[in-house]
C-alpha cells in the first residue's frame, strides 16, 4: 500500500441546537513509512480526524484515499474487514484486554483475522522481541508497568503487519523515561518494518519524534500539511 | 274345673291352629301388614360403629302401589321426598331440585341410608309366587320357613315367627344359601287399633356388622282420614 | 476456537460470586426438570405395570355394558364364553395365557365388621399365568381351593382376623337374591396396586359360579400377549370371532389406563411449564450478566472493533460465554439431577407414610420410583445450554449496536 491521502475532508457534528464543523477542509498526504504527528489545542479535530483515517468514524464530505481505495464510500461490514487488515491501534489508555496474559493479548489481532497465514506464536514472539517483554509474555496486564503496557499495546498493534499505526496521545499516561522509550521503540519498528506511524498529541517529545507535524485549529490545518 | 277348663282351651287352640293352613296364616298376617289409607308419623332411628342417625318421616299410604315419604327432620339436616308408585320408586331431594329414578342396584341399598332395603318396601309380588313356603308351629308361633323359588327372589330363605295371637311376625331371620343368619326383622310392640293389629315398632338387625340395626318406631298413626290421590304424584313430589 | 473458549471462561470468571449466582437457577431447573421428569415417567411406567400385572392383563373381552364406573352392587354383566373365541385364545400365536373372571361387588363381614369389595371368582392355574396377583399373596399358596378367600392387604387392616378364620361374603346372585357364602381366610393379597390392595378379593371361580348362580357365565377374560407391542396385531386377528358376538367388546389396557395417562399428561404438562419457568428465570439472569459485563466491558469491546472484530465475532464471543455459563451450570444440574434420578430409580420414595388411603390417581401404593434415563438427562442438559445462548443473543446484539468511538471514550 502506497500513500494515504486525504482530500477536503469535512465532519461537522449536529446536534439539536448547533452544528459544529470538528473538520474544515483537510488536505493531507502520508507516504508509506512516514512518522507524523498531528498536534493541537482539545478541540482542534485532532482526534476526530485520526478516527476517521482509522475507518471507526465517518466524514462529512471529502475523501479517504488508501493507496488508490477510498474507504468513504465504505459500509461498516467493509470497513472492519479493512482495520482489521491495514490498521493497528495504540491508545493513550493502553486498553489491553485484562483477562488475557501479555501473549494471548497480542495474539488478539491474529486471532480474528483470517487473512494471516503464517504461524502465530513465530509473529507474536517475533513482536514481543521487538517491543524487549518476551520475558513478561505470561504476565497479565495488571502486573504490568504503565510503559510495559504500552509495549504489549504496540506489539498488538504491529503484529499483524498494518500499513498504517494510529496512536492517540500514546505517552499520555507514561512518565518522560518510559514516554521516550516508547517513542524510541516505535521509531525503530517504523524504520524496520515500514510501517507508517500517525500520532495525535500534544506532547512535545513525541514532536520531537516525528519525522513531520501537522498542526491543526478549530478544524483546519495552520502548519504542516504534507503535499 | 280351672284346670279342666284351660286344658279344653288349649285343646281348642290347638284344634284350631293346626287346622290353620299356609295361605290362611299369609292372609291373617297380610291383613295386618299391608295397610290402606293410612298416615303415619315415625322415627328412623339408625345405629352403626360409626355413629347413630335418626330422621322424622311422614308417610302416606293410600295402598301398597301409593305410597309417599316426607323426611321432615333428620339429624343431618337433609330433606328429601320418595315416592312410590306403582312398580316405580322416585326420590325428590330439594336442594338438588330434581327427582331421581331408583332402579336397578339402587333397589338393593339401604332406604334413606337403612338397612332397609328399597326391595325391602317395594315388593309387590305375592309371596306365594317367589318363595316354596312351608309351616311349623310351636306353641307360641306359626313358623313359616319360605325358600326362594325365582331366581330374582330378594333372599334365599326366610323364616319368619307368626304370634299364634296377633298374626304378626315376631320376628324374621333372613339366612344365606348356607344357612347363615345375615338379617333379623323384629316387631317389638304393636297396638290393636280398628280390629287390626298394627306394628308401631320394628328393627331391623345387620348380623353382619357389630350392633348395626335400624329402629323404626310410629309415633302416630292414623287409618281413617282419606289421602288425597294427588299426593301420590311426581308433581306433588316435585313440589 | 481455543482462543475463543478460554477468553470465554476467563470472562466468566472475572465475576465468579455473580457468576455462581446467576448459574443457580439453571442448576436448579435443569436438576428439577430430571427429577420431575423422570419421577412421573417412572411413576406412569409403574402405573402401567401395576395395572396391567395385576388388573388389565394386555386386553380383556367383556360384556358390551361392561363399565368401570358402573357402582352397582352384584355381578357385573355376565355372558357365556362362545366354543370358537376360547379355541381362538388357545391357538392364538400372540397369546401368552388367558383367563376367565367372575367380577362382582359384595360386602366381606367377619361378623363384626362389614367393608364393601369387588371380588374375583378366578382360576389359579389360568390366573397365575396371566397376572401376577396370586404370585403376591402372603403367605404363599399353589392353589385356591374353593372355599377359601384371599384379601387385599388394605381391606384386611380393618378386620383382624386370625389365619384360618370364616369370613362371610355377601352379594346379590346373579338373578338379584340376596345371599351369603362362607370363606375360610387363606392368605394377604400385597400387589402394591391399591386399587387392588383396598377393595379387592379373590375366590375360587367355581364357589363364585354356585354362589352367584351363573351357569358357567363370566364377566371378563382376560388375555396375556407373548410380546405386549403385539396388541394391535393381536386385535386385528381377534376383532372378527368378536363381531360375531354382538354381546361382547374388547378393552384394551390402554383404554383402562386413560386416566393415568391423563393424570400423567396433566401433571407432566404442569410440571413442565413451572420448570420451564424456572428455566426462564435463569434465562433472564444469565442475559442479565451478560447484559452488566457488556457495559462493563464496552471500552474493551470497543477496542476489539477498532482492531478490526466483526460483529458477528463479538456477538459470536458473547453467545460464547452465556452458553459456556448455560452448559457449566446445566452441566452441572445434570451431575445433581442425575444423582436425584439415581436415588429415586435404586432406592425410590416412600410416600407410604403420608398417603397412606389418600387416592394419589395412580394405581401406585407406597414407593414412587423414578426411571433411571440418561437421554432424559443430556436432554435437560441440552435444554439449558439453548437457554444459555438464548439468553446471551440480545446483550451481545446491544454493544454492537453502539458507536465505536463512543465506547472507546
């Protein structure tokens, strides 16, 4: 999958009294292996344009471009088959599954898609590696470290080789050691793997990080935009 | 001469009785049992192990094919009518409001509960016709030994002990094929009353069951005023 | 699918009190619904035996006004046995044995106490051959001799009479006579019919014959099939001979055992739809938990969609866990209604004690045994298992029915 691209994407949220345009006409484009961070003031559509790119929610007007496959036009039953095949998720929650141990956490992904062939302890294994917490991989979450949570996230998100990972606020919850290690991590598995990375924060590490930054407010981008 | 004059009596006596035939003897007790225009006040009394009952009837007997019961009082409470009339038997209970036919089986129970049975009182046939009657006689009684003769007689044999004086039976013994005494009718006082002599209390004994007996006492009888025909009706049963 | 049951068990078991409470029902019910299930079928096979050992044989051939309900007193309607149906009923291949009955309703006195019973007039070789009444008397007896009497149990409690003592049996004939025969007490009929237990008596059928003046006319002959399922063959073959005789009918058991069929549908149907209530119960609380642990879990299911899970997968996860709740708990009912099962088919329940002379409906006296049926077991099991999945449809429907974004949130 090549370049994603986004054209004069609107979203505007009606509610009984008032409409609020959350998105204004965004123009953006992300080539494959980029590392981009969107930042903004709460309340600049940072979030709601990371959902839409991550297919959980849909746009006013414009369109979607992954590649030559605009996923707008897309019906919800589509939509998921197309996360579950190209996008991985990190969250500032880490929203890992407690029940499960650190393992069986990331074999989630595989365990519903049935599009992977290989063996799945090889690629589970081969991410928990990545991410340095094979040792913890019969740990339950609840015994894990915030920044270990958030390995066990990324290895989740990565191990079905996506195109694209989205990150809302991923060292939100994490202290600045454990911020810059994941950060660290996930700028290796960029370069390594190929994988693009598109963060929303308001971090300025996770700036640091990120090969391009697009800023937005009230809706629309002020600086950045990648054409 | 006392002595003389009771032995002649009593040769006399015996004269007479023994010139006494079996039809003769039916007929002097017919006489006395079967009554017409007559209306009777009794008590049924009925004594069981399982405890006593007793009702306050008034019967009406215009013959022996009319006749018709009241229950008046009874230690339970309920009323109820019967009727017989002709060869059929009627009973009227007012709180179910209708009459039932009795027929069949329900002739072999007990009247009103009794160890009377509805035969007991229903039998219209001669006994001459049903039962092979033989006599004896003692000094006190006519002893009429009767053997059912039809295969639908009510009971295989009867004895029955005639008072050489009232011509009433003393007392019947009903017995089984085998000789076993199962029923004992007693009449154990009787008032002469217009030249007839005329029961006023009988019993009837279940040899069967322990102190089981049914006592029918008369309190007032009365054989002259007439009875209205229309008292043997359903309509006036029905009420 | 490994992945998927142990998700589902470690879901259950995130709420093991709640979990164990929501089961409980279904535990219950299906346990219950063995139990109850397999008394009344039990109860109604009994019924059935004792009434065809002891009273119907497979098939009887009666006068056409004979009647069960009929409450007369004397014989019931008698008839002479036509030469070609007792040749037919010797030669018949479907015939185990047959044998003739004087029925008839009397009043048995020791002297001092009168009871009314019905009385069979029967022949010991015939009769042992066709039920198995004369193979329960107490003691044991090879032959009934005329003269001698034997008692149900029931009815003897009221006499207390020694062995060997003269009872006094009181009837009308044939022709309507009242009438007496002596009998001398030879033994205790304990079939565990109490139909047969408290009313009934047995005589030889000769002294019944003299005594009730028949010339030879029975009331019923009763007929013992080689193989029972045979009955509607065997009446095929014999529906013929008694058309001739326009006088006689056939009944067979079943028709006599109506009522415990209809006792058995009526209490079964009753029975059913409390369990079936009590399984609803359960229904209800295992939607219930369900229903918590989705809103407890939304955030989580919704993290599960972003990745990419269809409906049809977290719908599937959720069925999942309500039927793998509905199986443990059945699973569990099973294991307790099978051993309840297993106590009342091996060791019964012996309600002598509390229904002593009450009529229960079923000719059954004093131990209710179940019938020991493992199918009827997997059934129930089975049964709460659907209700388990039932139940877990709608609460899985709801979440993914919910904006995902709203749940990630």
């Amino acid at each position: 999958m090549a370049e994603i691209r986004i054209e004069n994407l609107h979203k505007t949220y009606k509610t009984e009294s008032q409409s609020v345009n959350a998105l204004r006409g965004i123009d953006i484009s992300i080539p494959q292996g980029s590392f981009l961070s969107v930042a903004g003031p709460s309340g600049s559509g940072k979030t709601t344009l990371l959902n839409i790119i991550g297919c959980l929610d849909k746009p006013t007007s414009g369109s979607v471009f992954f590649g030559d496959e605009n996923i707008v036009p897309m019906n919800d039953g589509q939509l998921t088959v197309f996360r579950n095949r190209h996008i991985g998720f990190v969250f500032q929650d880490f929203n890992l599954i407690p029940v499960l141990t650190v393992y069986e956490n990331v074999e989630f992904p595989l365990a519903i898609n049935p599009f992977i062939k290989e063996k799945h302890e090889n690629l589970i294994m081969k991410m928990l590696e990545m991410v340095g917490i094979a040792d913890l991989k019969k740990r339950f979450p609840s015994e894990l470290s915030g920044g270990q949570k958030q390995r066990v996230a990324i290895a989740r998100a990565l191990v079905k080789n996506p195109s694209l990972v989205l990150a809302d606020e991923p060292t939100a919850n994490l202290d600045s050691e454990n911020a810059k290690n994941i950060m660290e991590i996930m700028k290796r598995m960029n370069a390594e793997l190929k994988t693009s990375f598109l963060f929303s924060t308001h971090d300025k590490l996770v700036m640091d990080y990120a090969s391009n930054i697009v800023r937005l407010r009230d809706g629309m981008i002020i600086s950045g935009a990648v054409e | 001469m006392k002595k003389i004059f009771s032995v002649v009596f009593l040769i006399t006596l015996y004269l007479a009785s023994s010139a006494m035939s079996i039809d003769d003897v039916l007929e002097r007790v017919e006489k006395n049992m079967v009554r017409t225009n007559a209306t009777y006040l009794s008590t049924m009394k009925i004594f069981s192990e399982d405890g006593d009952r007793s009702m306050q009837m008034k019967m009406y007997v215009k013959d022996e094919k009319n006749v018709l019961v009241e229950v008046i009082e009874s230690s339970e409470g309920g009323k109820s009518r019967f009727l017989k009339k002709n060869d059929a038997m009627w009973l009227f209970i007012p709180s179910a409001g209708r009459s039932v036919l009795i027929k069949g089986h329900m002739l072999k129970e007990g009247f009103m509960g009794s160890n009377f049975s509805y035969e007991d009182i229903s039998e219209n046939r001669k006994l001459r016709d049903i039962y092979e009657i033989t006599l004896e006689e003692d000094s006190l009684y006519y002893i009429l030994t009767m053997k059912a003769k039809t295969d639908d007689a009510p009971y295989k044999l009867k004895k029955s002990y005639v008072m050489k004086d009232a011509f009433l039976p003393k007392k019947e013994e009903i017995y089984s094929s085998s000789n076993r005494l199962l029923k004992e009718f007693i009449i154990e006082d009787y008032k002469e009353m217009n030249g007839i002599n005329v029961p006023t209390r009988i019993l009837m004994n279940d040899l069967l069951q322990k102190e089981n007996y049914t006592e029918m006492t008369y309190d007032k009888i009365d054989l002259t005023t007439k009875i209205p025909d229309s008292y043997f009706t359903k309509a006036y049963l029905e009420r | 699918m490994n992945y998927w049951i142990n998700l589902a068990f470690k879901n259950i078991l995130r709420k093991k009190q709640r979990t164990m409470l929501t089961m409980l029902p279904v535990v219950f019910g299906t346990a219950m619904l063995i139990f109850v299930l397999s008394m009344l079928e039990g109860v109604n096979n009994d019924s059935k035996a004792n009434l065809r050992n002891y009273d119907s044989a497979d098939l009887k051939i009666v006068s056409r006004d004979f009647s069960l309900d009929k409450k007369g007193f004397g014989v019931q309607e008698a008839f002479y046995v036509p030469e070609d149906l007792e040749n037919f009923l010797n030669s018949s291949k479907f015939v185990k044995a047959h044998a003739k009955e004087v029925i008839f309703s009397g009043n048995l006195s020791d002297g001092t106490n009168k009871m009314a019973v019905i009385c069979r007039g029967v022949d010991f070789e015939a009769y042992s051959k066709t039920f198995l009444t004369l193979a329960k008397v107490y003691p044991p007896v090879l032959e009934l001799d005329k003269g001698v009497i034997l008692i149900g149990e029931d009815i003897f409690k009221w006499y207390e009479m020694p062995y060997d003592s003269v009872f006094i049996l009181q009837s009308r004939t044939g022709g309507g006579t009242f009438d007496a025969i002596d009998l001398s007490y030879d033994g205790l009929v304990a079939t565990g019919n109490p139909k047969i237990d408290r009313t009934t008596v047995y005589m030889n059928i000769k002294d019944a014959d003299e005594f009730l003046n028949l010339n030879s006319r029975i009331s019923a002959i009763a007929v013992k099939l080689k193989n029972p399922s045979d009955l509607n063959r065997f009446i095929n073959e014999i529906k013929p001979i008694i058309k001739k005789y326009p006088e006689l009918k056939l009944i067979s058991w079943e028709e006599l055992a109506v009522d415990i069929i209809a006792i058995d549908s009526a209490k079964k149907y009753s029975s059913s739809v409390m369990i079936f209530i009590i399984l609803i119960i359960g229904g209800v609380g295992i939607a219930n938990t369900i229903l918590l642990s989705v809103y407890e879990r939304m955030k989580e299911i919704g993290t599960m969609r972003a990745m990419g899970a269809s409906n049809s997968t977290i719908v599937k996860m959720f069925v999942f866990e309500g039927a793998s709740v509905g199986f443990v708990a059945a699973a569990m009912g099973m294991i307790l209604g099978t051993v309840l099962m297993a106590y009342i088919s091996f060791v019964g329940i012996d309600i002598g004690g509390m229904v002593q002379d009450i009529d229960i409906g079923y000719p059954i006296k004093s131990v209710f045994r179940g019938q020991f049926d493992l199918l009827l077991a997997f059934r129930a099991g089975f049964f709460g298992l659907i209700i388990g999945i039932a139940a877990s449809f709608y609460p899985a429907y709801r979440v993914v029915k919910e904006n995902i974004v709203r749940t990630l949130r």
